[in-house]
C-alpha cells in the first residue's frame, strides 16, 4: 500500500504541471468514478478506510478495469466543480486516487 509521502511527492509532482483547473476537476472525476466502478458499493464506502483491499474488489472484475462512461464522469465533475475545491486539494486528491487505482490495478491483475 502506499504512504502518505508517496502521496505528497505525488501531489506536487501534479503541482508542477500546473495543468488547468478544468483538466483537473475532470481528471479526478475520471479516477473516482474508475475507482469505484470496480470495487463493491464504491459509491457508499471510502476506499481508503480499510486495509484490505482485495476484499472490495467486485466479482466481476476479472483481470481488466470497468471503465467510466463520459456520463458517469461529467456528473463527478460537475459535483467536484460545485464544491470549488482549492488548486492543491485537487491535486492531492489526484495523487491519491491515482496511488490507490495503481492498487486496484495490481489486485485485479492478481485475480485473474
């Protein structure tokens, strides 16, 4: 699993990049609704708030991520946008959901 330093450098590796703040909202929405496509109830938990992941791995994915539909994501980021985050809190943010798909990715892959 990983840390929260991987998450700073992370994050500030994003920070560097200085994307616009349209890209990010997107992008974010993008990982989010990623993440939670392929864990079990991912709108209703926090994914971060357990230890064991593999246990929130939907059946049905098998070896491939279920990707997001344009849909799916334009109405994440149109509720991110509506809570008008900070630049850094998006990029953390981004950091983390990047970290924790990475995760994911290597649980699925695992499974297969």
């Amino acid at each position: 699993m990983f840390t929260k330093e991987d998450v700073v450098k992370l994050a500030f590796k994003i920070y560097k990049e200085n994307q616009n703040v349209e890209k990010s909202v997107w992008k974010l929405a993008e990982l989010c609704v990623t993440i939670n496509n392929n864990i079990k109830d991912g709108y209703d938990i926090k994914p971060l708030e357990t230890d064991n992941l593999i246990l929130l791995i939907r059946e049905d994915v098998n070896g491939q991520l279920i990707p997001p539909s344009e849909d799916e994501i334009r109405n994440v980021a149109e509720i991110i946008h509506h809570e008008n985050p900070s630049r850094s809190q998006i990029d953390w943010y981004i950091a983390e959901k990047q970290l924790l798909l990475e995760e994911i990715k290597k649980l699925i892959g695992n499974k297969s």
